[in-house]
C-alpha cells in the first residue's frame, strides 16, 4: 500500500557518517518526516522521549553500535513494537544473526540504491499499517463484544420477560433473565427458550395450543399489545400480556422480533375478586331491599287493618278488641324484625370501621342461654318447633354479655328458620379447647335442611348465603357478625352438618376472656 507524501510518518535514521545521513535525509525527506541522531546513545534518548515510526540504524557506529541501540529499544516498552531497519557494509554472518536475535526487522547491505531504501521503507510502513488496521479491528471487535454482553446486561436486569426472534425462522435467538426463568413447562419437547413455555390461548379465544412464534407481528408495519396468554406452570395457569413488534435490519443488525411477556396474573387475579365483590354487593343491595320491604309491607297492612278494626269495635265490643291486639302483636314482631336489620347493618359497618369494642364482664352462659331461649319460644313456636335446652352447672367466663347473647340468637334464630320445624337442641358445657385449655361450649343444633359442603366456609363470610336458601329471609351477614365477635373474643365458631339432616354450630370460648 502507498502512503504517498505523508508528513505523519516519523522516520529516526541513525548515521555516524554525515554524508550517508545527508544523504538518507534527503531521500527519506521527500516523502516522510525524518529526525537525524549521529549516534546510537542520542538515538536511543529521542526515541524512548518520542518513539517514531521506524527507526533506520547503521550498525557500526563508535559507542553503543546499533544492533545494541536495537536491544535497548526493545527493551523499553515504549519502543518495543517499533520497526527497526539495520544498514551494514557487506553484512557479516555474525551481524547478521546478532541483528535478527536482537529483534530486526529488516536489513540494508550497503551499498544500496535510493529506490531500494524507499522500497524496503515503503514495505516495512505498509506492513505497520496494516498492523495497526489489525490492531484497530481488534479493538473494535472487543468493544462491539463489550457492548453486545452489556445490552445484554442491561436486557439481563429487566424485571419484564423479553425474547428476540429471527423473523422468518421464528427461531428465539435471545431471552434475557426474566424470561429464561419463564419455564415453566419442563416436559415440553424442545429444549429451546421458546418452546418450553406452554402457551395456550384463554378460554374465551377458544383455547388451544400457542407457539411463541405466533404471537410475531405479521409484518414491520403491525405490533402486538396487550394480547392475552395463558401459561401453564406446576402451580397452575399464569396470565400473561404479550406485546411485539418487528425491528428492521439495521447496519450490521438483522431484522429482528422483539417480544415481551408481562405476568399479570395477580391484577387478574384481583379483577376477578373485585367482580366476585360487586356482584356479592349487587346482590346484598337488592336481598337487602327486599329484607327490608317485607316487614314494611306487613307492618303498612296490618296498621291499616287495625285502624279500621278500631272504627269498628265501638260496635263490636271484645271480640273485636282481641283482633287488634293480635294485629298489633304482628305489628311489634315486624318492628323487632326491622329493628334487627337495622341492627345487623350498622354492625357491619361497626365492624368494618373496627369499631367493635368487647365490654368483658363475669357471665354465666347457662344463665345467659336460658333467657335468650325463653325469648325465642315464640318465634320457635310459630315456627312449629321447639327448643330443648341443657346446661351444665357453672359454665361461667369473663365475655361482652350482650354481645355473646347476640351470636347465641343468632345460631338459634338460624335454627328456627333453617330447622324445618324440628325440635331444636342447645347444650351449653365446658369442653377442652385447641390448645388442650378448658373452653365454655354452646352448640346448637338442628335437624333442619343443613348446609352443603362447599357452602360451609363461606356462610361466614359477608353478604354470603347458601344459594338454594333464597327463599329463606336473611341478609347473609348473622354468622359473618357472630364469627367478628366470637374471633373478638379469642374464641372459635365451627359447623358440623349434612344435607336434609341438620346442622350443629358449635362456639368455643375461652374462660378468661
Ligand atoms: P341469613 O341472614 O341469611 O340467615 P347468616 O349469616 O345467619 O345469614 O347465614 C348465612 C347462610 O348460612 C344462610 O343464608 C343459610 O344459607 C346458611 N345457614 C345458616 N344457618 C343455617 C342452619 N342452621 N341450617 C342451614 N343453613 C344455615
């Protein structure tokens, strides 16, 4: 290669002889930058100031000659890697073995014609060139190798799954991180990164098998957002986003797909939750409304039959006296009823707000038991059942008197309406707890319609009611209230039952609560 007239090229000739260096100046100066040193010791200090290009060294020279000039250049790191030409007279064969061991790289046997000089020089220049371009490669190589395992890196610390595929092969060529920890189906056939990750699509898309290559736009102009994937892992369906797009080639790069695939099975998992809440509170709104009228309705009918029972009883006399009374006895039972509603729904909101404060006094449960029966015996005999009460001696603890009575009525009541007019039992006694203590028991049981399995855990939740038992009355939030204020009350409230036989409700409370 020529590097023409190129001042950039530094040239140190060494030359004890003036006339040879004026002469190899000349030479040399017409195409490059030269720098004189008459010998090798002043040589050797201006290169290792300012290493040149190449170094052009007579080898006999008075002092330190040039195949020593030669061994201190490479010697230094500086000058290490620098070009040396050695010019002999008629080269001896010890000159010229010392001159290669020492590290030359060229030789000049005087005498020798001007064109020789430039072309040997041109060579060695040319050679250092295309070392240099070399070395250049390299270092562009490396650096593009640096940037490539740091986009890597970078791709690596995304928390979002991110895979690149060949576009037409649909071939994955790279999954960062996040994605590589996506596989999910280990006895999936392929061995690849895409195909391990058992993509389906969702039920209401029709379902079926989806390779990671069909999520790919179809052309450079489309994207894919937000389409939803189901994956399915050992511990069940995950719910995914994908979103990709085609990226062109681009200098050195080939067209590439990126895809990426978000896990939002836990926003999925909350949006069917908060559905599942609407429609639990649509439902409660309109059982709720409908709670609510009926004792109205009744209440409105029989004040308005009353009133004209009233009219008339001035010519009726007793009998018509013992008519309004039983309307206004009706009357009362819708009153206590609306009352009880009324009640149970600021409890709701008590309890939601936390504001369910325990006033612990002594109580004795039999006690308690029996007057809340004695007031039920109505409600039960109007039911056409009756309510069998045994209590053992004593069963005495420290707990919020009104608000126990309360979850009793409640079991009771719920056995009045659930009990298919059979006798009722309530038996109230010491058991061992849990933890091997000593618990005051109240169980309450009935041989009524019973609860199914899959209702039993969830009677106790909010606005929850055993479906089939619509047209029983009721807001769904009696055991809900009873299970706050028995867990208030360290205590536990459990059911056993079996459908068409009956139910028992057990409490448990500890006796010094
Ligand atoms: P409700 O006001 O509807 O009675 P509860 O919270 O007291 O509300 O009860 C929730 C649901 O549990 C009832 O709707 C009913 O389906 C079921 N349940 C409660 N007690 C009994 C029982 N003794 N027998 C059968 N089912 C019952």
């Amino acid at each position: 290669m020529s590097v023409g007239l190129d001042a950039n090229v530094r040239i140190l000739v060494v030359e004890d002889d003036p006339h040879v260096r004026q002469m190899l100046a000349l030479l040399l100066g017409a195409r490059w930058h030269v720098e004189m040193a008459d010998g090798g010791e002043a040589a050797r200090d201006m290169a290792l100031a300012s290493p040149p290009d190449l170094v052009i060294s007579d080898v006999r020279m008075p002092g330190i000659d040039g195949i020593e000039l030669l061994r201190a250049l490479r010697a230094a790191p500086a000058t290490h890697d620098v070009p040396v030409i050695l010019v002999s007279a008629r080269a001896g064969e010890r000159e010229t073995i010392a001159g290669l061991e020492a590290g030359a790289d060229d030789f000049l046997i005087k005498p020798f014609s001007g064109r020789e000089l430039m072309v040997r020089v041109q060579a060695r220049l040319d050679m250092i060139e295309m070392r240099r371009r070399t070395t250049r490669q390299e270092e562009a190589l490396a650096a593009l190798q640096r940037h490539s395992e740091w986009t890597e890196q970078l791709l690596d610390s995304l928390p979002v799954p991110l895979w690149l595929l060949e576009p037409t092969s649909r071939r994955v060529l790279f999954a960062n991180h996040a994605a590589r920890r996506m596989i999910v189906d280990p006895s999936a056939s392929g061995d690849g990164l895409g195909e391990r990750l058992a993509l389906l699509r969702p039920d209401d898309e029709g379902g079926g098998a989806l390779d990671i290559g069909d999520l790919m736009p179809a052309s450079e102009a489309a994207r894919v957002r937000g389409r939803r994937v189901v994956s399915m892992t050992a511990e069940g369906s995950v719910w995914l986003l994908a979103d990709a797009a085609r990226l062109p080639a681009l200098h050195d790069h080939p067209a590439v797909a990126v895809l990426s695939l978000r896990d939002v099975t836990e926003l999925q998992r909350k949006e069917d939750l908060l559905r599942s809440a609407l429609h639990v509170r649509d439902e409660f709104l309109s059982v709720a409304s409908h709670e609510l009228r009926t004792p109205i309705t009744t209440l409105s009918l029989q004040t308005e039959s009353a009133f004209r029972g009233m009219t008339a009883a001035h010519s009726d006399g007793a009998a018509s006296e013992e008519r309004i009374m039983r309307k206004l006895s009706t009357i009362r039972r819708q009153i206590v009823r609306l009352e009880q509603l009324v009640e149970a729904l600021l409890d709701v909101s008590r309890l939601m707000e936390g504001r369910l404060h325990l006033n612990p006094e002594e109580v004795d449960l039999g006690a308690l038991a029996t007057d809340i029966v004695e007031s039920l015996a109505d409600a039960a005999a109007h039911a056409g059942s009756t309510i069998n009460l045994r209590c053992a001696p004593g069963v005495v603890g420290r707990w919020d008197r009104l608000r126990i009575g309360q979850v009793i009525t409640n079991l009771i009541s719920n056995a009045i309406k659930f009990g298919r007019s059979h006798p009722i039992d309530v038996d109230v006694d010491v058991d061992v707890d849990a933890n091997g203590g000593r618990a005051a028991r109240v169980r309450v049981h009935d041989s009524g319609i019973g609860i199914p399995p899959e209702q039993r855990k969830r009677i106790f939740d909010r606005f929850e009611r055993a479906p089939a038992e619509r047209h029983y009355p009721g807001l769904g939030l009696g055991l809900w209230i009873a299970k706050q204020i028995v867990d208030a009350s360290s205590g536990t409230i459990t059911v056993d039952s079996e459908v068409g036989v009956g139910s028992t409700f057990t409490v448990r409370l500890p006796r010094s609560a």
